[in-house]
C-alpha cells in the first residue's frame, strides 16, 4: 500500500500563488510516476501534471502550462505542485496520485480556492 497525504490548499486571490505538497508513505519503491489531479465541482477529474520516476521527466495540462510547475524530493518521498498566477478556474479540489504496478493510489485531497 502507498499513502498520499496532500497539504497547501487554501484561498488564495486571482493572480497568487500557493504551493501543494504531497507526502509518500508505506511501499512507495518502484513507484512509476507521480501526478497532480483535480476536480472542479461538478467536472470530471483531470490531470494537471506528472512527473516520472525514472528520469523526473514532466508532462503538464495545457491550461496549466507555464504557470504551474511539478517538483519531487526523492529523499523525502515528496512531491510538490507549485501554482503561480492562478485563475478563478484552478478552483479544484487538488488530489496526489502515484502509480505503482498498474494500480492507481489517490490522496485525499486538498481544496484550492482561487477568487476573483
């Protein structure tokens, strides 16, 4: 088993910033990838970004993409969403997500509020 525990959601005004972090625990060897998601009320989830385990490659949303930036610290078994110049539409529910072996483990969730 792999546990997510996300933290850094809050309100924020449009234009800001905040920072996302996502902690690791349990069997997190061999885990393939690492992965943002979101939901919007009354949306369907969506991938914001990604980052592999083998070579920190990066995969981004194209609503996202230069304004928001996935890091990991492999030590700690942490990954982080940092989120700059966020829009009314970033609104979400953010969820951490490592893929491991063919399965997916989700966290559970941190709410971004982005005001106009």
């Amino acid at each position: 088993q792999v546990r997510l525990v996300e933290s850094g959601g809050g309100l924020v005004q449009s234009g800001g910033s905040l920072r996302l972090s996502c902690a690791a625990s349990g069997f997190t060897s061999n885990i393939d990838a690492m992965r943002w998601y979101r939901q919007a009320l009354g949306k369907e989830r969506e991938l914001v970004a990604g980052i592999r385990r083998v070579g920190g490659s990066t995969n981004y949303a194209d609503s996202v993409k230069g304004r928001f930036t996935i890091s990991r610290d492999v030590p700690k078994n942490e990954v982080y969403l940092q989120m700059n110049s966020l829009k009314p539409e970033d609104t979400a529910v953010y969820y951490c997500n490592a893929y491991k072996l063919l399965r997916d483990y989700w966290g559970q969730g941190t709410q971004v509020t982005v005001s106009s």
